[in-house]
C-alpha cells in the first residue's frame, strides 16, 4: 500500500504560501503530513523530550568549534525572524574582501530559504560547508547539501563545492584547546549534491501542492513515523490509535507492515492466525494481546532460580561527547563515570552502593577500583541489556593492570532484558521491552516520571554541567542529586522486576 498522501483539490486552496526551508524540505521527504503541521499547525507538536533537547544542545556547540576552522569570518543574524536582514547581511559580507567566511550566511531562491552554517571563500566562488555532530556520512545529508547549493546558486553565488564537515572520532584529545583541524573531517559530496537536485525540485513541487491544500493529507502511520527520526508529530498522530496499532510489533520490518495493510490489519489483536512472515516474537505478541493474558515461558523461572545470591543489580551511565570532555578520551567514546548496584540477599535483605565520579579527571580508573571492590562477594550481576558487559570489557582493555578483577565479572552477568524478551511478555508492553515500558506494567507505583533526570542522553549532559567549574555551586549539587537519583532508579527497577517475576507463576 502506497504511503502517498491522499487530498482533494476541490476543496479549495491557500492563496498563497511562505517560502519553504531546508528543515520544511527535509520534513516532507520524511512524510506529507508532517511537512503540513510544520506549516500549518505548529502548535500540535511534541513536548521536546530532554533527551533530544540535549542531543539538540550539544550539538549547536559542535557547530560553535566548527568555525574555529575557517576563521576571519562573520556571523549574521540568526534568529529566523529576521531572514531578510540576514540575507542582506550575508550579501555585505560576500561583497567584502576581507570576509574569509560567513557563519549562518542566509539565502533566498525558488521560494526556499536557507542557512549554510560555513559558507568559506575559496579560489574562483565559496565552499559550502554544512556541519554535522556526527561521525560520518547519512543518506538525509545530500538532500540538505542539495536545498543548499541550489539556492546558493540560485542567489548568484557560485559554489565551489559542497561539503560535510564531520567529527574525526580516531581524534584523541590530549585535554586543552581542540585542535579543530584535526578534531573535523570534509568530506566532498558536491557530485552527489548536484545530481540529487532535479529529484529534489521535483519533491519540492509535490511539497507546494500539500501546502496549497486546506486539508491536511491523510497519511497512513507506519515506519516513516521514527525514520530517519521520531516525528515530532508522533503524538499527535498517534492519539487516536489503538494502542495495539500493528506499528508496535517488535522488529516489524516494511514488508510485513505493508503485507498487513494490504490486508486490511490495522490492529495487533486482528492479525490472522497463521499470517505467513510473523517470527516468533510477533506470534507471541499478537497471541498474548488477543488474549489479554501475559506470556510466561516455562523455562523462566527455572532461568530466574539459577541466580546466585547475594544478587547484584549494576548499571553504568556514560558520557560520549562528540567534544570530548575527558582528556585521554576521543569523540563519542564511551567513558563511564557512574554506577548503582543493588544488592539483593538471599534472605531478602537489600542494600546500596553507588560511584559518581566529581570532576573531569579520568573517571574510569576510580570508577573500575570502586566496582571490582563492591561486587567481589560472588554472586550473579544483573543487567538490563549488553551494555553493562561491553562498558566492563572496555575498561579491561583501558587498563590491562585491572583486567584479571574485571573479566570475571562478565562470567556473572545475567542479562534481565534477554530474559524477558524471550520468556515474557504482557499485553500492557504494546511490544516495547525497554524498562522504562516495562516497569511501570509490572511494578505499581515505580516509574521514571518523579525524576529531574529520565534518560541516558539527558544524563551524560547533565555530567557535563556538574563537572564544569564554570557552572554555580548551587547547580551542580542539584545535578549531582538529580544523576544519584536516575541511576539509582534504574537498578532499583530491575530489583523490583526480579522480586515480581521470581512470585509470578506461568
């Protein structure tokens, strides 16, 4: 079943629209309706979750350092208000022979505007550099490239080439000022740029004719929905849907999401029996929503019982930058510096232990001592997921000194998320196995939502903050408090999950 919106031009058109931009563009290439909202209805957006404000915050601050490479330039406006001044601004500064480089430089043609984050003069025209927090190359980067020079050029500039400047994640910073040469890395994606732009003016067109429409196209919801990323319309969307709409079954590829759709499924619990291409997780998964009974595997709690005593819940939180923070440590690598583990005794007994390394200095060798020490009485070491093992086995090969304490703790991980996603699930999951779904299901009363800190993105963040000197006293208590308090939770969970599955009976 085609995802192509669905309107009627009868019913009128807009007398006119503003110009499109190159987030709108990219919108619509993710889905027409989402493209409408963003014009048309603003306000029904998501709240911004923290841990994408977070992803969103650090990475202005990429774009920030980025310009240290191509100095002596200007900035113009940037509040997109003002986009006409900035134009202006930014043709003063291509006039000027002494700007070596516009940073925002602003651009109008064709009815779309942009912003080119560097845009730096070069031998006959400017190079155009559009800058990424990321590590590499993402097939969504060469329509935005392409919006751009289109319109640069469209202005009368002449584009030398169009580039991507992206973090260098083998660049090892030794603490100090970033070396931005060698901390970024240009990739040229100008043949690339160029040949996607006949296809882009061609979507653009389709685009104009969503927007000209009084009413908003009907989109199926399905994949497009959190590819390349979670529409910030999700909600919205989705808020008179069943909550066992088929787009929740897990690992649901297109092929079986469009299989299901031409056959008039829209609800888990409708699904056929014997529908042909359902693996067995989604077999499990539409039996237990038809149902209404959870799933309890019968090896589970033979599984549950082969945990030793004294139990210990761990988990780690992690900063990965992609400016690195810690001296010694490159972009986006995972340095851990914070655990929790709850103890569980065989007599039902528990206690807490937990490190928060305080500065910017190294944390992982404190951080290993402090494990090794807190989980040398044996015991199995619960983890929700495969994290808390490679976060381990990272350490050891840091510091080889540590290694014979560390490596034997990964003989006693037992992984609580594999447990469930193969011997439970209850209808309540509407096929998500993450804790933060799970726990409320089957803990009354425990949740994430009591916390100033919810997710691990908003965490590492937040690590930040409370090791800069530069942030108030007051503050970076609060931080403190506030990351003690989410890792906590988070082993405090599985804790509670454990004690509710060992009672449950299949």
């Amino acid at each position: 079943m085609s995802q192509l919106p669905l309107w009627d031009g009868s019913l009128g058109q807009r007398p006119s629209l503003r110009p499109l931009s190159k987030s709108k563009i990219a919108a619509g290439y993710q889905c027409a309706k989402r493209l409408y909202f963003e014009a048309h209805h603003l306000a029904e957006r998501d709240p911004m979750d923290p841990g994408r404000e977070a992803i969103l915050k650090a990475g202005r601050r990429v774009g920030l350092v980025a310009r240290g490479r191509y100095p002596n330039g200007v900035k113009v406006e940037e509040d997109p208000r003002y986009h006409d001044r900035a134009v202006a601004q930014t043709r003063a500064a291509l006039e000027d022979p002494r700007v070596d480089a516009i940073y925002e430089a602003a651009f109008t043609s064709s009815d779309i505007r942009v912003r080119v984050d560097i845009l730096a003069r070069t031998k006959g025209g400017w190079d155009l550099v559009e800058v990424k927090s990321s590590t590499g190359f993402k097939e969504e980067y060469v329509v935005d490239l392409a919006t751009q020079v289109h319109v640069v050029e469209g202005s009368g500039v002449r584009v030398a080439r169009a580039m991507l400047l992206h973090v260098n994640s083998r660049y090892l910073w030794p603490g100090g000022p970033y070396d931005v040469g060698s901390l970024f890395s240009l990739l040229d994606l100008s043949r690339e740029a160029r040949a996607q732009v006949p296809r882009l003016l061609d979507r653009v067109s389709r685009m104009r004719d969503v927007l000209r429409s009084l009413e908003e196209p009907v989109v199926a919801i399905g994949p497009q929905c959190r590819k390349p990323y979670r529409c910030p319309y999700f909600g919205h969307c989705h808020s008179d849907v069943s909550p066992h709409h088929i787009s929740r079954l897990p690992r649901l590829t297109p092929k079986i999401y469009q299989a299901l759709v031409q056959a008039d499924v829209v609800d888990i619990r409708e699904i056929p029996d014997g529908f042909e291409g359902l693996n067995d997780m989604q077999i499990r998964v539409h039996r237990a929503a038809k149902s209404g009974v959870a799933f309890m595997h019968p090896d589970l709690h033979a599984q549950l019982r082969a945990i030793r005593y004294p139990v210990h819940f761990l988990d780690f939180e992690t900063c990965n930058p992609a400016l690195p923070v810690i001296p010694g440590t490159h972009p986006f690598q995972q340095v851990p510096f914070q655990w929790s583990d709850h103890v569980l005794e065989a007599n039902g007994d528990v206690r807490h232990s937990e490190y928060l390394h305080p500065d910017r200095t190294d944390p992982r060798p404190p951080l290993a001592n402090a494990l090794v020490e807190a989980l040398e009485d044996g015991g199995s070491i619960v983890v929700y997921s495969g994290f808390e093992g490679r976060v381990i086995r990272g350490l050891a090969g840091e510091f080889p000194g540590l290694a014979p304490r560390l490596l034997p703790l990964t003989d006693r991980l037992v992984d609580l998320h594999r447990l469930i996603l193969d011997g439970y699930y209850h209808p309540e999951f509407h096929g998500s196995f993450s804790i933060k779904n799970v726990l409320p299901v089957l803990v009354d009363g425990l949740g994430y939502d009591d916390l100033e800190i919810r997710e691990g993105s908003q965490a590492a963040l937040a690590f930040i903050s409370m090791t800069d000197p530069e942030v108030p006293a007051s503050e970076r208590a609060q931080l403190r408090e506030g990351l003690s308090a989410y890792c906590k939770r988070d082993t405090e969970a599985m804790l509670r999950l454990f004690q509710v599955l060992t009672k449950e009976r299949p």
